[in-house]
C-alpha cells in the first residue's frame, strides 16, 4: 500500500483520453481530472468514514469476543480492536475513519468487512464507496439472508434455529424463542447455547437430561474448536464459561471430542408440558458453517403442545407490539 494514492484513479485508455478532449475543450488545464472530481472523492470518503463509525460503534465487545472492561467510554468497539480483529494495521484503519486520501486494497476492506460483521448489502455498500471491487461479491458476513429467515418462520409451529459452529444462535423462530427460555428478553452476548446450558436456569431446568446434554455440548465444541483455537471470539468463550461455571471447568479438563449426530430430545415446558422433539441439523453452508437445526415431534401429543407453544408465542409478540407508543407523523 502507498499512503499518497487516492481511493480512486483518473480514467485511462480510450474512454478516459475522450473524457479528457471534452474537458480541455469546455475549461482551463488544470488538471488530469475535472475540478468537481477532488470534491468527489473527499465526499465518498467522508461517507465512507461515517459508515465505519456507525458500523463500529454498533458492535458490543462480547459479539466478538472481547472483554468490556470497566472504563470502556466508547460506543461499541475501539478502532485499535477492528484492526485487531481484521488483522490489519492501526493507522490504516484510523486513516480511514478520518477520511484521509489513502489507497486501501480490497483484501484490507474485505478483512475491514469481516471485522465489522457487515451484511451483504452493507459490504457492497463498502466498497463501492471505497471504489474498489469486491473480490467475493455475494458473501455474506455474518447476517442471516431473508430467505433463511422464511424458512424459519415457515417451519412453525416446529422450532427452529440457526446457529453456528460456537452455538451462537444467529436467529430463530417464535416457537424456538420459548422452547426452553424467552431468548427475546436476553442480551445479544448471551444467545449462545453453550452459555446457556451451563449458567441460565430456565434454560436448564428445560433440558430432562442435562448431565448428558452438556457433556454432549462441550465434546462437539471442542471438536469444532479445532479449526479456531486462535480466534479470539472462540477462547473468549472458553474463558467467560471456565470462570462462570465448575461444571464446564469439569466437562473441559476431560478433553472429550464427539461428531454432531441426530437424536430425540426430551424438554420440560412450566405451561405445555414435556416435549419429545427429534433434532434435525441442515447445513446452510461449507461445514462448520451456520446450521439450520430443527425440531420435529416424535408422536402426537408433542405436536399438540408445539401448537400450544407457537399460539403462546405469537399472543406475546402481539401483546408486545400493541404496547408499543404509536409512531410519530411529520408532515
């Protein structure tokens, strides 16, 4: 990278030599590009530094990993930590938000990107800004495509669930959202079933055998950590669960690793009673991408309940929508 290289460069070869002809004809040479066209640029990049301020700031450090700490003044997360995180330099990164007329690759955007857990159309957004191409147009970072978000409302009243390889739960159906807990009434951080299994008490007092099902849970963590034990979102984990819960400690100095599997498994609703659900896992991208993971009932009266459940669930999202303040109308 050179610092002194603007984001964009002036048009070359025939269509920019054309460019060139009509602009000496209509105004003084002053220049290899048109006066508005340095008016231009400081506007994207002054756009684009307001789009990586208001992507950062909206970010917690628990989403990524990282400790809080207790004299964190800074709207969701530092500049040092998205360089961090994207593995890439400080100063570029400051120089970014601050606007400066610097060259960025689009390997440097595309770790920018990643860091910034930037959805599909915020990416795009991204570099085009930036006036770069995208080398892996289409990708998405870490947000949930509408049409997984269908299929999840469409499996109701089966719960449904998609998550990742770390448990964390990146979206899910109303029945799925009180299947063990309200996860609605949960901070984003703790949406991780991992952290759930071994510290939130509805969640646990859901799960008939729970002995098994977290040492299940640990064993498949561990298996998938193979491939991460350097992220920093994965040993944050490890960390925050070995300091909230002996259990964990536990199951982890044990070492055991098992491959996912389908089973049945047993639920204890307070209002439907117990649940025999058979888990279905669907893979939504390269394993150990995000998965889709579904419930179905194993004989009727589950079926039943699972009704009873989504009818609750869908009277609450009613109730909580009819008390919300009506909008305000500007004219």
């Amino acid at each position: 990278m050179t610092v002194d290289t603007p984001l964009t460069q002036p048009a070359t070869g025939p269509a920019g030599a054309t460019a060139s002809r009509h602009a000496t004809a209509s105004r003084p040479a002053v220049g290899p590009r048109p006066a508005t066209a340095p008016r231009d640029d400081a506007a994207r990049r002054a756009e684009l530094a307001a789009f990586l301020r208001s992507r950062r700031e909206r970010i917690t450090p628990e989403q990524v990993g990282l400790p809080r700490g207790a004299r964190r003044r800074t709207p969701g997360l530092r500049r040092e930590e998205v360089a961090h995180l994207g593995a890439v330099g400080v100063t570029w990164y400051t120089w970014l938000e601050q606007a400066r007329d610097i060259h960025v690759s689009p390997q440097v955007l595309d770790a920018v990107a990643r860091a910034l857990l930037l959805d599909r159309a915020e990416r795009s957004h991204l570099f085009a800004l930036a006036g770069a191409i995208d080398p892996t147009p289409g990708t998405e970072c870490t947000g949930v495509t509408r049409e997984l978000r269908q299929v999840l409302r469409q499996l109701e009243p089966f719960p449904a669930v998609l998550q990742n390889s770390r448990f964390d739960i990146l979206a899910y159906n109303a029945t799925y959202g009180r299947l063990m807990c309200d996860l609605d009434a949960l901070p984003e951080e703790d949406r991780n079933c991992m952290w759930l299994a071994f510290t939130h008490p509805e969640w646990r007092a859901s799960v008939v055998d729970l002995d098994a099902t977290m040492r299940v849970m640990a064993a498949k963590f561990r298996a998938s950590m193979a491939e991460h034990v350097a992220e920093p979102a994965w040993k944050a984990l490890v960390a925050r669960l070995t300091e909230a819960s002996s259990e964990f400690r536990e199951i982890w100095a044990q070492h055991e690793v098992v491959r996912p599997m389908s089973a049945v498994k047993l639920f204890r609703h307070p209002r439907v009673g117990t649940l025999q659900l058979s888990a279905t896992s669907l893979w939504t991208g390269p394993n150990p991408g995000p998965k889709l993971l579904s419930y179905t009932p194993v004989d009727e009266v589950t079926r039943e309940r699972l009704e009873l459940l989504a009818a609750e669930a869908a009277e609450a999202a009613r109730s909580a929508r009819s008390a919300e303040p009506p909008a305000l109308v500007t004219v």
